[in-house]
C-alpha cells in the first residue's frame, strides 16, 4: 500500500506558528528581563535553529537590547540579552471638561510623553489625534488605550457623562478600537483613582479599599480583595446618590447627598454665609474660617462639623456593607487639615461594625492616569491580573 503523503502546512499556518514562537519569545524576555540565549532557549523549548532568527527580528525592532558578554563555568563567554519596556507601549486618557489629559507609558509603567489637548466634540477622533502623536511614529507598538470618563460607563460605552459633553450613549471604546487597533478600556474616572492608589499610592499595601471623592459630585471606587469592583450595571460607587436624609431626594440626575454635601453646595453654603475663600478650594476656605475668632468662624466651625458628620454616615454606611478596611479622601476632601481629618475618624470609629482607617489618597489628580496605565497594561496582557 502506497504511504499517505503529509499535507503540507499552509503559509496561514505557517505564519500563525511563527507568530505564537514570536509571543513566547517576548514574553519569556519580558519577564525574565535580563537573560542569555541558552536560558531563552529553556524558557521558551525552542531550538536554538528557530530561536536565532527570531531574536535577530526582536533586536532589530528595539524589543530586545545586547548587553556585553558573560563570562560561563565552560569558559565561553555568553552574551546576555535586555528586554527594552519602551519596545510596547500604552497610552491612559482622562476626559475632563473641555480637555483630555493623555499620557504614554512603558510597559514598566513609566511615563515618557504627556500631553493636553482641547476636547472637541468627537472624542474618539480627539484621542485617535493625540495617541499616535505622542507615542510617535517609528515607534515601537502601541498595546492599548485606558479612557477615564467622569460618568456612567460599561462595556466600552458611556452612557452618560454631561461635563464631557455625553448625554445619549456613545461607543467610544469601540471606535478607538476600530481606528487603532489596539485593547480598550472604558471605565469611570473614580474606579481608575482607587486602581491608581492600589497600584502606586496610599492603597498600595492593602487589598481591600475605598476612595471617596469629593467634588461637584461625590463618588466612590471601590476594590474588594485586590479587584475593582463595578456591580450589575457598572453604577457601584455612585454614593451620592444614596438618600441618607429622609426629605432628600435626586433631582435632575444630582444626587440627593451630592446636592447637600458636595463641594459645589460647600462653596454654596460659603457664599451665602459671606465667607471669602479667597481663591481657595471651599473645602479649604472652610477649614480656614473654622480655625480663626469671632462669630463668623463659629459658624463655620458648626458648618464644618455638619459636613464631617455627613461624610462619616456616608463611610458608614458603605462600611456596613462592603468593610473597606480603608478609605481615601480625594479631590476636596482631601482638602481637610489634620484636626478635621481626626473628627471624622472619631465620627466613623463611634458608629462603624469594623475597623475603618481614614487616610487622605497620596497621588491626587495623578490617581486617575495611574489607573489608567494600570487598567491598559492588563487589558493588553503586560501585567498580571489579580487573582479573584
């Protein structure tokens, strides 16, 4: 009987195959960042045959750096190979009103370009501009793109994000997707604040954490055991809306806490009561106030400690169910002095089932990129994911 011939392997397969040796070949230098060819060889099982062309490819690309040679028992020396973390890159983008703030980083997480630029009215087209821009061309592969939308995101879309100009659903993440080919992800700006401060800031060393943030709203991000965590319809962490006074209510999507005790009704309660903040924050200009003489500061002390107390039912409430272990002011109020800090301690230690440290966040407005670079770094496959 006549042997059956072997099909031979179609170019497809063929390309598919070297591309999968390519991977490994960068994930083993990757991870290993320093190494010789012949542990390169045991990393990966490819034979020094196919693993010579591959890395001469790498070199010449930039992803892979020669070091000088050292020296082996054999006598032999042996050339060492360096993975270059600016070889792939990510971009982080955080949408404000009327710009966006966009920074590259290496695959190391390190920040080598940033820049802001106007937000116009498309903004995948905005940040399809400036991406590319600031990566460079020539350069190494961009990996992936982290948007951080102050608003209601999910799956790729924001649903609603007024001060960005979003008030019907767009699908960003797909449209930077489709134009530059790159992983996306799409979250609200507070769930990157506490990815950033678990990553790099005052959260770095626990695993269960919440930041409040405090501005013209009031927000929460919440991560349980090393993971962010979004609930059913991506709206976990929206705490202003929560009605902890029995005649509050949400009016014209404010919240009803937000709209007694964020930092635009502060700076409300400010005016009112005559007191001048002098360019500063009105969380700041109230610290200040409550700390002087005479009537005025009285009454702002009152007012301070109303506001104190209102935060604390708020921590307390998110404690009872989720128990953060720890919770970080941001934005506003973080503004809070030392004194201030204390009483709201004291207010949450007296009503609280457990524990809870009150901590000011340590990367303020940077949390929110180092998120993002974070969140990007994941999604393209260049840093672990946290075990759930």
């Amino acid at each position: 009987m006549k042997a059956q011939s072997e099909v031979p392997a179609s170019p497809v397969r063929r390309e598919r195959s070297r591309e999968i040796k390519r991977s490994a070949v960068i994930s083993a230098a990757r991870q290993a960042r320093l190494l010789s060819r012949s542990q390169l060889t045991e990393l990966t099982g490819l034979s020094p045959a196919t693993l010579t062309p591959l890395v001469r490819e790498l070199i010449a690309e930039g992803y892979l750096i020669e070091r000088g040679a050292e020296s082996s028992r054999a006598g032999r020396p042996r050339e060492k190979l360096e993975f270059n973390p600016r070889a792939e890159l990510v971009a982080a983008v955080a949408l404000q009103p009327h710009q966006a703030r966009c920074e590259i980083a290496d695959s190391d997480g390190s920040v080598i370009a940033h820049d802001d630029v106007p937000l116009g009215p498309d903004i995948v087209a905005t940040i399809c501009d400036v991406v590319p821009r600031l990566a460079g061309a020539g350069r190494p592969e961009l990996r992936g793109v982290a948007v951080a939308v102050p608003g209601v995101t999910a799956d790729g879309e924001v649903r609603l994000a007024p001060s960005v100009g979003v008030v019907e659903t767009r699908s960003i993440g797909e449209g930077i997707r489709e134009r530059l080919g790159v992983s996306v992800v799409v979250d609200n700006d507070v769930n990157l604040m506490v990815a950033g401060e678990h990553a790099a800031g005052a959260g770095s060393d626990v695993r269960d954490l919440m930041l409040l943030y405090v501005t013209d709203g009031v927000g929460a991000g919440l991560m349980l055991d090393g993971r962010v965590r979004r609930g059913a319809s991506s709206a976990a962490g929206e705490v202003g809306f929560m009605t902890l006074d029995r005649d509050a209510h949400t009016r014209d999507g404010v919240g009803a806490f937000e709209a007694r005790w964020s930092e635009s009704a502060i700076a409300r309660h400010l005016d009112d009561a005559g007191i001048d903040r002098d360019g500063a924050g009105p969380v700041t200009a109230l610290v200040t106030a409550a700390a002087g003489e005479g009537p005025a500061a009285a009454g702002a002390r009152a007012y301070l400690d109303e506001v104190l107390v209102a935060w604390s039912r708020l921590v307390i409430s998110c404690a009872c169910v989720v128990d953060p272990g720890r919770v970080l002011l941001s934005g506003a109020a973080a503004e809070l002095d030392d004194a201030a800090l204390a009483r709201l301690q004291e207010l949450v230690d007296a009503d609280v089932p457990a524990p809870v440290e009150i901590r000011r966040g340590a990367l303020g407005e940077r949390a929110v990129l180092h998120g993002a670079i974070s969140s990007a770094l994941t999604a393209a496959g260049l840093m672990a994911v946290p075990a759930t």
